[in-house]
C-alpha cells in the first residue's frame, strides 16, 4: 500500500502531497530497485521543483536502524513544473546509490525540497527487501573483440510474493562483482528452466515455461541487455533452443505469439510510438 509524506511543517510542504512506494519490494542484490516519488500540487499555484541541486535526497537504513552507506547521490531531474492539482511520477533507481550487497530488510525514505530556504518534505519510510537467489547455471565467456576480458553469466532463481522468478546476471569470472541483474519472470514451479545457451557471439539465450500453453525467450547480451523477448506457445510441439537455417541459436517448434511485452516492440506499437510527440525525459511523467 502506499505511503503518505509526514508533512514536516505548515506552509508550502502542508500544500504538496509527496508518496514514496515501491511496485516491487522485494530486490536480488545489484538488481534495479526503482522507487517510485508521486508529487501532488494542492498550493493553488504553478508549483516550481527541481532547480535546486540535491532537491531530492534518499537515506536509507538497515531494519535495525543501522545507516546504509551512500554511494552517490541520484541524479539531477532538471527543473520542472506542476499545474494546481496536478500530479507528477518519477522513478530512481537505487542499488548505484547505496551499498545494498547485504540480504535483509531495509527502509528509505525521500527528502524532497519543494520550495525556496527550508521548505522540504520528508516521506514517511518504506520497506524493502534484498533477497538471496539460488544459481541454477553459470557459464563464464569471453568477450568478442580480443581484449582478453572475461565475464559470467548467472542464472538465479528467488520466491517473489510466493512465486518463483528467474533472473539473469553478468558479473565477473568469480561471481563477486555483479555488472547487471535482469529480471526474466515467473516460472511454473513444476518445470525447471528449460534451456540455456550462448550463440558465436557470447550472447545468452534462455527459454522458460511461465504457464501451461507459454513460454518466454529470452536473448542477452554480454553487457546485460534484453535484445530479445518473445513469446511462444507449445501447440504445434514444445518450444526448445536450437539452431535455425543460418546457424543462429533459435526456438525452434511452438508458435511464437505477439505481445505488447515484445522486446523489440511490436510494429503496431513502434507506429503509435512514431505517431506521438516525444515526451521531455526529465519532467515526471503521470502516473
């Protein structure tokens, strides 16, 4: 559930309505843990945010109180405003910023300048969690390009909200520094991952079943990036990893379905896309 700002004194910060929340709560370590900030303008006039460097401050700590390190501060959003009554949405990624290697429980909350001198808002603290994974597969690999630098892929498996997910991460050959985690999805619990395997170029493919007529493909690349995500289903024969008339790493068998979760995205969705004005990336978006 969502949780309120304490309005830390009357004046301007009693007229400005700030949420912190998670849509997620529970995170593997190195993993993205976005925290979502809703800013609600109730002061009756334009409202000005973000002209001040570090208008917006995280401070995180342990369940039991201990402070977390801080990494680095987040980045700057650049001015922006709000109309009366209107709301804004933005989202910071916190794993760069603290130290958050540790499995356990944590809480944040958000310091927010919301005008001129001392006018600041603090958020009441949400909760969060670094969980442990279990390895399911690694398989270390060099990179292309014949610089000698070596890396591993990691498959990890973790209960979120019950559910099993999987996850793929690239980190170094011993596993220790981790340079990206992404989240692939849930996964039937009485199917394993199905296949998991690297194409002449060092790029992960992985296929797993998330229900009983769909299957996800996955393509990774050496840097952690979701190139491909496609979506089978098993009724022309089960979904596997094989290899195609060029000699690529391909599912071969099921149907592939569209989706709107196509990574790259669908044609219909790149038109709608093209179609729109490009939205400003700094100003916070509505939720």
């Amino acid at each position: 559930m969502p949780l309120l700002l304490l309005l830390g004194h009357l004046g301007l910060s009693a007229q400005v309505e700030i949420k912190l929340e998670f849509e997620q709560n529970q995170f593997l370590p190195s993993e993205p843990a976005i925290a979502v900030v809703r800013i609600i303008n109730y002061t009756g006039s334009q409202l000005r945010l973000g002209e001040q460097p570090g208008w917006i401050r995280f401070s995180v700590e342990n369940i039991d109180g201990t402070v977390v390190n801080r990494l680095r501060d987040p980045e700057e959003t650049g001015a922006f405003s709000l109309k009366p009554s209107n709301r804004g949405t933005l989202r910071f990624n916190l794993a760069p910023l603290f130290k958050l290697d540790t499995i356990g429980r944590y809480r944040v909350t958000a310091t927010v300048v919301t005008g001129g001198g001392n006018e600041h808002v603090v958020t009441a603290p949400v909760e969060f969690e670094i969980m442990r994974g279990v390895i399911l597969w690694e398989r270390e690999f060099g990179l292309s390009g014949g610089s000698g630098e070596r890396r591993k892929y990691m498959i990890q498996q973790a209960n979120y909200l019950k559910r099993p997910q999987i996850f793929a991460s690239v980190a170094d050959p011993t596993g220790a520094t981790i340079l990206k985690v992404v989240r692939l999805g849930s996964i039937v619990s009485f199917n394993p991952p199905s296949e998991f395997r690297l194409d002449r170029t060092n790029r992960l493919h992985v296929l797993h079943q998330v229900g009983a007529d769909e299957f996800v493909h996955h393509r990774i690349s050496p840097d952690g990036e979701v190139e491909i995500r496609h979506i089978y289903g098993n009724r022309t024969g089960r979904p596997e990893l094989g290899m195609n008339d060029e000699g690529e790493v391909a599912v071969i068998r099921g149907r592939r379905k569209a989706s709107a979760s196509d990574i790259p995205a669908p044609e219909t969705a790149k038109a709608a896309t093209a179609a729109s004005p490009a939205p400003d990336a700094k100003p916070p978006s509505n939720p």
